[in-house]
C-alpha cells in the first residue's frame, strides 16, 4: 500500500478517523492495529519479522532497565549491558543481513574465488527484502542504544512501544524517528485539532507534489539513459545525473512529508528529513539538510562510539569514511551504493584536509563568503559533486558508474541541450518544461524555508477564501500534471483492429 | 460564532468548486470517442426496435442509417471495439438500462476466447459514455476479475486494466492534457448511430471452412452468449445470432457450429453472414477482418430484408417519429458527404470505392486500357455502374475514354434512384467536345476537366453535390 495509491487514500482517513473516536485507552492498540495492517498489504508474512525485532529490542531495553537499577557494581552492570546491547544488535542485523546482504556476500565470494581461479558453485538466494526492514531495524536499535547510554527509561508498555518500531506513517520510508521524539508522543492520547488537520494536509499535499509532479515525471527520463547507457552517453547522463538528484530528493522528501503530514493530523510530530540540501553549499553542509534521520542516526550511534573526531584527525576521517561506506551499504546491497557512500566520505575527508588551502586562497583572493556570487557557486559546486556521486547510486553497480563517468568524458555532445534530443529521452517537451517549472517552484518553496518563511504558515495566516482558493489550484494541479493513475498511451487506443 | 459561519461556507464551497472544477476536467481530458459514438443513443425521444451487439466487425459492417433510409428500421449498433462477449454482454446491460429495443442481434465473434475483455483501452471505448451506475459498477466488477490474464500464453495486447479507471476515468486520461485539442472540449455527436464507415480495400480470398469441431463450454465467450440470451428471454427481447464474414481462420467453422448449437438449444434466430455470397471477398473488406463502405452496405441491405421479412421488425414509416428518424438521416447524409472527400493521395481503389456514395457525380478519364486488366479496378468500376465492354470498346477505338457517371440516391427498398447533379446517366465519350462539353457548361466542372497536363493513366473528377467541392485524382 504506496502513499499515492487509492488503498492508501480510503485507509488513512479510516485510521484517523478511528483514532479520534476510540477511547484513549484503545487509540495506541488501534494505530497498532493500522500500522500491522498496512504493513501486512506489502507482504503478510514478514510481520513476523517486524515483530521478532520489536519484541527482542523490547525486552532488550527492560533488561538494560533492570540491571541499570540492580544492585551490582558498575563493571558487572557494564558487561550485562555490554552482552545485552549485543544481543539486540545481533540479532536485528543478523536478520537485516540475511535478507539484504546475503546475495551480495554471495557475489562477493564468487567474484574473489573467480580472481583465484578456484572453481566454486555459490548459492544464490531467492529472498525478498521485507519493505522498510532498514528503516525499523535502525529505529528499534537506536532505541536499544537510548537506553544502553540512559537517555531514556526504558518503555514498558509493549502496545506502545511496537507502535514506536511499526509506527506506519514512517515505517516503510523514513524519517527514522528518535525514541526521545516519537516515544513519548505516543504515550499520550492526542485529541483531534482542527489546525493540526489543515497543517498536516498541507504539509501532505505538498509532499505530494513534489513525488508525482517531480520525482516520477523526472524518473522517466532518467530511467530511459541509465537503463540504455550503450545508446545515451556525455550530456544524455549529465542532464540524466541532474535529473535523478532532483528524483531522489523529491521521491524521499515526498514520502517524508506525506508521512509527516499524516502524524501531524495525528498529533504526532514527525522529524524533519530534508532541510534545503541543494541550497547548501558545501558537502558537509549538504549533509545537514539532506536524508537527516539517517545522517544523525549515523553520526549518534555509530560515528560518535567510534570515537568520533574525538581522537584526532586521521582516526576521525577514517570513521567519516566507515559512516559513509555503512550508510552507502545500507541504502543497497551492491558496490554502486558502496561508492556511492565512500564517494561522500572521500569529499568530506578532501574537504577537511584542503580547508586551510581554501581559506588561504578566499584570503588571498578576499572572496567573501557570505556574497550571493559566492554562495550560488558555491551551491552549483555542492550540487555538482552529489551529482557525480549520486551517479553511482543510479548505476547501482560500480562498473556500470564508471562506464556512465566514462560516458561523460569521451562522449562529446552538448547540442543536445539545444536540437531537442533531450525531449525523447521518456519524456517530451511539454513534460519536460513541466518539469523544469515545477522545480522553480521546489526551489523558491526552499528558499523561502532558508529565510525562515514557513510557506504554509503564512497561507494559514490568510483569509479563509485565500487558503481554499490556493489549495484547489495546487490539488487540481496534482491531479493534473501529476504521474499517477494507471498509464495512459495514445497508441494503445488505436482500435482498429477489433 | 460569525467566524465560524463564514469558514464552514467558505469549505463548503470550496468543495463544490472542487467537484465542478473536476468534473469539467474529466469532460475535457476523456477521449470524446465513445461520447461522440454514444450520445445520440441516450437521447429520449429516440427508441430503438433493434440494438446491433458485438466487436468492431459489427461497428464496421452495419449501418442503422442505412436501415432506417431502407426499411424504416429504428436501430442503434451498440458494438464495441475489441469487445469480447463478456464485455459486449455487460454493454448491452448497461445499454438496456436505457433503452428496451424489441430484437437483439449479436455477433458470434470471439465466442472461443477465454479473456472478459481485450484491453482497458478497448472498454473504454464504451464505457466511458456510460454514466456511473450500480450496472456499471457490477460491469466493472466483474471484468476486472479476468483470471485468464494472469495465466502465462496471454497474447500480446490482452492487458489488464484497474476498476477505478473506468469509476472516475480522470485518473487515466490526466496525463493527456500534453494532446489537448479543440475537439476534446466539445462533444460532437456522430449521427451513425454507432457504426463507422471504413473506406480501406483489402482483398482475400474466401476458403470456405468446414468441419464438425465445436466449440466447448467451457470459454467465457460460450458462458457469457448464453447470459446475453437468457437476460433477454427475461426481458421479452427477441435474439438473432449472426457470424459475419471474414478471413476464413481455424476459429470460424467451430464458432458457427457452436451459434447453430446455443440458437437450437435457446430456439432463437441465427444467420451465417459468411455462407451467403452477399460479400465480394476481392472488394468489400477494409482489412482481413472488417468489412468496407461496399461490403457493410451490402451486408446492412441482407439484414435489413431479413429483419422485415424473418423477424417480423416493423418499419415506421408513416409514424410519428418518423419526422425525428429523417432529420438523423438528413445529418447523417451531411455527415457522409463531409466524410466521404478527397483528399488526395488516395489509392486508386479507395478513389472508385467512393464513387459509390451518392453524392458524388464524377468524369473518369481512362487513357490506358492496361489499367482494365485489373480485376479489382473493373470490379470497383462495374459497382459505380461502369460497363467495362463499353469503356474497352472506347479505349480500343480511341485510346482514350470519358466516362461520366452521375449522382444518384439509389433506395434499395423503393428500387428507385433519384438523380443529383447534372450527369443523367452513364455515358461513354472519347471526344473532348461533345457531350461532355456541355455538362461542363452545365455543371460545376472546370475547363482543368481536360486541359490541363496528360501525364496520368486514369483519372477521376470528382464533384460532391452536398458541398460543392470538386478534385481531381491523377493515376
């Protein structure tokens, strides 16, 4: 059950609808019973595996509860900790594993006993990977974590904490919520607010403009280059890399927003997962505004007991290196991911090491940084090296990415920005200046957010007719020009046949 | 509490906006084929005693208007494009909401195929004109479950649609809005009841196909005929089976032994349209399967005789609405004059078969006798009733030959022709001066009739009585 499909459209209102009328003591058992649901509609029977990690994770935190207020001295407590916290971690990432990486690893050994000339048979695996078992295993580790470190006691009502790992609106794409966040906003029954309910339809009408309007208008053409790389090369996967940044960034922060908009009609506040990114203008701050859940879950539980930049430099950039690798891998299970993050981590480690040469040269040349010449250079730079790296991401394999990079150096054809090659590309002219329009508007919608304006705040602030009349024009826009529905295809209504 | 008042009205007509503003959408982004097609059969000074069901091979091959002209039949040909039975059963339940014609004749075709339907493209073709009720919610139900389409061997086109396209269709014409043109904010409704004339030429050869296979039970197509027949044994309607001609394949004999079979089993009415030599395999067929302007109007004349003299359908002739039926047909006329025009480029064979619509009076001018040695070329000839004798006697004596073949609006019924244009009959001349000269002085023929450049072997001069157009093809 996708965000943009019809079951989800009848499914949401019953669900909030429900919540608002059952008793307080029902509402998390029957969000509970929504989210098991929803999760059920991708595949029933990996709810077992949701609820093998809620209940581990579960009582992983009670026990951690105990022994921190048991009477034992603080190196036993530590070890009990130690074991429990590995226990947890073990078993959730055994489980992810299995499911995501054992192909992978398969291939891995494969490819090493081919380089050695060993002959061996490797098994692969006909396993499909249960939807959002990245996402919830790293929510319901974080939790273990929490605990582990004291930020939190531990949840004792199971109801409530299954719908912290299950929670739906998050659960199948993110933002992977905090326990410090979510948990506790679970814990109480919320009650209908009417403001709630117009913030979060806006906040879910915006996301899904920008999922149907941009990301999969734009997934058409970038679909038709990296899937035909022998047929479109040079400035084919230039624009294409462009495109795809603006169809990852629009299909995550899509869902995002639609998940956000939904617990916000709730009660519930949702984290915020994308923060501007192609309005920053460096790779690091880049990061800060993009994929946010899973860049600070990173940076909290895995680059901070790593040590951090806490025990100097070299040791810092080596776990800046192993938190980008860790964070390719677990978006994919193949080495296009993988370079993908260590790209990332290559330019953060560039970055650092180059940054007294930089300051060096702005001093020299007095560059100010702060001018807007600056900035939007800047800005077209940061977008630029996401573009190569997310090159890699599309490819979905090394080798393909480097045949695309490859592409780009030796082919040599900027005129199709001009002759109107790129209209065949998926999509046509029309669709394809759409697009371009509806990315101005992706961009003035960030702007405002980098000044501060709040978009949909100032729309509550005007007249009641006003905020009608602008939020039919942007649903029938939706409607319109958005990609959804089943496909339409002029040649396939040419009937004369029978 | 004011605040209160002036938001609640303020949503209120926010949706009501919403709604109107959609709805104009979906108007204006849905394909207007099946609302021009169906329109007219939704109006309610019009009833029907015979509602024609079945594929495009029925759309194609038979023509209300021409019934109503001849017989005074009141018909409406409700077939639908691709239509398999069962889509084809649940068009006439839809149509039957509306409508209560006294005969049903259904087309065979497909009676062996295991699909509800072909494609979603094809049902919208139909449904799409229908407006949303609890028969096209049970219509759509039960074609979108077509178990069939998820067994592996489906032919390449059979594809599966979803329910809610064919609920609020918006969702699957949305993205049309790139081809938008002047014609999709408007509904022209097309006077043909139905049919479409198809002005192609396509010549087969007729194998005739004998054998004791039968088709089996067990096909939708067989299941869903007998629902069509039992529905309207219920409702008092009279049903006539028919199989219409086409390119003999391994199919055609099993089906029709299987329409002999049901119409024993039912006691209805069958016809094998095929079996009559009503059709000229090497001139009335558009393509392989769907006959042409020549064939259906043959075809249309046979069933239109059948109906009067087998069915006992009556003509209305002489009764009230038959003021309503003569205004349909003075449109449908205009309609086909408009239709029926030269363009230019069009092949030979589509050039004569023209010819044949009534309203058009032509000068062939045939310049090289080689051209006759081409039996498609003397057939279409002898249909705009061209003797070939005379034009060869001509061409031999002269090398050239002027034929002048007038207008007329022949009524098969009546057996009378009533001449249009100036051209009385059909002559012969190979003089530029003489007979000829003076209908050019009379009609609206140009000098260009023939000064004018010599390089072509036939030629045909076409004037449109109705629109006062004339052309000029160079062969």
């Amino acid at each position: 059950m996708s965000f943009n499909s019809l079951e989800f459209l009848i499914f949401l209102p019953i669900v909030i609808l429900g919540y608002f009328i059952v008793p307080k003591k029902i509402k998390n058992i029957w969000l509970l019973a929504a989210s098991y649901y929803f999760y059920m509609c991708w595949n029933p029977g990996y709810i077992v595996l949701i609820l093998l990690s809620t209940i581990v994770t579960y009582f992983c935190g009670i026990i951690l509860e105990n022994i921190k207020r048991s009477d034992r001295d603080d190196s036993k407590k530590k070890v009990l900790k130690n074991w429990t916290l590995a226990v947890s971690f073990v078993i959730n990432l055994g489980i992810l594993g299995y499911f995501k990486y054992t192909n992978f690893l398969m291939s891995i050994f494969q490819s090493i006993f081919s380089a050695l000339h060993i002959e061996l048979v490797v098994p692969t695996f006909d396993i499909l990977l249960p939807v959002g078992i990245s996402f919830y295993t790293l929510q319901a580790l974080g939790y273990t974590m929490d605990v582990y470190r004291d930020d939190i006691y531990a949840e004792k009502n199971f109801i409530s904490y299954a719908l912290f790992v299950s929670f739906f609106p998050q659960l199948v794409a993110g933002p992977i919520e905090r326990s410090k966040n979510l948990l506790k906003q679970l814990a109480v029954g919320h009650k209908f607010q009417f403001d709630n309910l117009k913030e979060g339809l806006m906040i879910m009408l915006w996301g899904y403009f920008v999922k149907l309007v941009i990301a999969d208008r734009a997934a058409l053409f970038v679909d038709t280059v990296f899937n035909n790389l022998d047929s479109y090369g040079g400035w084919y996967i230039i624009v294409g890399s462009a495109l795809f940044m603006f169809q990852v960034y629009c299909d995550f922060h899509g869902y995002s927003l639609i998940a956000k908009g939904a617990a916000k009609i709730l009660g519930i506040e949702l984290m915020e997962n994308f923060d501007y990114p192609f309005l920053r203008t460096s790779v690091v701050d880049f990061w800060r505004g993009w994929h946010i859940s899973m860049s600070t879950w990173f940076r909290d539980y895995l680059y901070i007991p790593l040590g951090g930049s806490r025990k100097g430099k070299i040791r810092k950039y080596i776990n800046l290196m192993i938190i980008f690798l860790v964070s390719g891998l677990w978006h994919g299970a193949s080495f296009g991911y993988v370079l993908w993050g260590g790209i990332y981590g290559a330019y953060q480690v560039i970055g650092e090491v180059l940054m007294p040469i930089r300051k060096k040269i702005r001093e020299l040349l007095c560059i100010d940084v702060k001018a807007v010449g600056y900035q939007i250079l800047a800005m077209i730079v940061t977008f630029m090296l996401s573009m190569v790296a997310g090159l890699f991401f599309r490819a979905r394999s090394g080798r393909m990415g480097i045949v695309a990079l490859r592409s780009v150096w030796e082919d040599y054809n900027p005129w199709i920005l001009f002759d109107g090659s790129l209209y065949k590309c998926g999509i046509d002219q029309k669709n394809f200046t759409l697009l371009m329009l509806a990315i101005l508007i992706l961009f003035i919608a960030d702007f405002c957010k980098k000044q501060g304006i709040v978009i949909r705040k100032v729309l509550m602030q005007q007249h009641v007719f006003v905020r009608c009349l602008a939020l039919i024009v942007a649903l029938v826009f939706i409607l319109v020009f958005g990609v959804w529905g089943p496909a339409y295809d002029a040649s396939a209504f040419i009937y004369f046949q029978f | 509490m004011k605040k209160i008042i002036v938001t609640i009205i303020s949503y209120v007509l926010a949706i009501a906006l919403l709604v109107g503003i959609l709805a104009r959408l979906t108007r204006v982004f849905e394909l207007v084929d099946a609302k021009n097609a169906y329109t007219s059969f939704f109006d309610k000074n019009e009833e029907y005693d015979v509602l024609f069901v079945g594929s495009s091979k029925v759309i194609d091959g038979i023509y209300p208007m021409q019934l109503w002209d001849d017989y005074g039949i009141t018909s409406y040909n409700i077939a639908g494009h691709g239509n398999q039975i069962p889509s084809a059963y649940w068009q006439l339940m839809n149509a039957l909401d509306y409508k209560t014609p006294k005969l049903v004749v259904v087309d065979i075709n497909f009676l062996n195929s295991e699909y509800k339907y072909w494609s979603p493209e094809y049902l919208h073709q139909w449904m799409d004109a229908f407006k949303l009720t609890p028969t096209k919610i049970r219509a759509i139900v039960d074609l979108m479950d077509d178990p069939a389409k998820d067994e592996p061997g489906v032919p390449e086109g059979y594809t599966k649609g979803e329910g809610f396209e064919f609920i609020w269709n918006f969702c699957k014409y949305h993205s049309r809005w790139t081809e938008l043109e002047k014609k999709d904010w408007k509904v022209d409704p097309s006077m043909m009841k139905g049919a479409e004339i198809k002005l192609g030429l396509t010549s087969i050869e007729y194998v005739p196909d004998i054998t004791d296979e039968i088709t089996t039970d067990n096909y939708n197509g067989v299941i869903y005929l007998k629902k069509i027949i039992e529905e309207c044994c219920d409702r008092n309607i009279e049903v006539v089976l028919i199989n219409l001609p086409n390119e003999t394949n391994g199919d055609t004999a099993p089906n029709v032994n299987k329409m002999w079979n049901i119409a024993d089993e039912y006691n209805v009415r069958a016809v094998d349209l095929s079996d009559k030599c009503l059709v000229d395999y090497s001139t009335d067929f558009n393509d392989g399967v769907h006959l042409n302007m020549l064939g259906a109007s043959k075809l249309t004349e046979y069933l239109g005789e059948y109906l009067i003299n087998e069915c006992g359908v009556d003509s209305h002739r002489g009764e009230q609405i038959e003021e309503l039926w003569e205004d349909d047909l003075k449109k449908y006329n205009d309609a086909l004059s408009e239709m029926l025009q030269y363009e230019g480029g069009e092949t030979l064979s589509k050039a004569l078969m023209m010819l044949k619509s009534d309203n058009f009076e032509s000068i062939i001018s045939i310049r090289d006798a080689g051209v006759l040695a081409d039996d498609m070329i003397v057939k279409l000839l002898e249909v705009n009733g061209v003797d070939i004798v005379e034009v060869q006697n001509v061409v031999d004596k002269t090398g050239n030959c002027y034929v002048l073949v007038p207008a007329r609006v022949y009524n098969s019924r009546t057996k009378n022709s009533l001449r249009r244009g100036c051209i009385e009959k059909v002559s012969y001349t190979d003089k530029l001066d003489d007979e000829l000269a003076k209908y050019i002085e009379e009609c609206s023929f140009t000098q260009d009739v023939y000064v004018g450049d010599d390089n072509y072997r036939f030629r045909i001069i076409a004037f449109n009585t109705v629109t006062g157009r004339m052309t000029v093809n160079n062969y």
